[in-house]
C-alpha cells in the first residue's frame, strides 16, 4: 500500500536537457510559458535578496 506519512514527490514540468522529440507542438507552448513564469518568479527572488543585501551593506558602512 502506500505510506500517507512520506512527502509526495512533486511532479517535474520539465528537465533540463530531456528528450523533446515525443512532445507535442502544444506540451512544448505549456513548458515555456511554465519556464517563462520560474524565471519571472527567480528574478523576482534575486531582486529580493539584492535590496536586502544593499541594505545590510549600507547598515555595516555606518
């Protein structure tokens, strides 16, 4: 049976470097606009941590 108490693996939109010849005209579209959105969301983080380490920086400069 299955064992309710381990983590669910999360399912894997797209792996860097696999094989996209079985894929659809429509699955590659759906794995772009995924791709597009993680990069949105890891500029966004980036831009996070700068401020925030532009302001510990001006802090320790005093």
């Amino acid at each position: 049976m299955f064992d309710d108490s381990l983590p669910m693996k999360k399912k894997t939109v797209h792996e860097v470097g696999q094989d996209l010849s079985p894929l659809s005209i429509t699955e590659i579209e759906e794995r772009i606009t995924a791709l597009q959105a993680e990069i949105e969301r890891l500029g966004a983080a980036r831009r996070d941590k700068l401020k925030t380490q532009a302001a510990a920086d001006a802090l320790f400069k005093l």
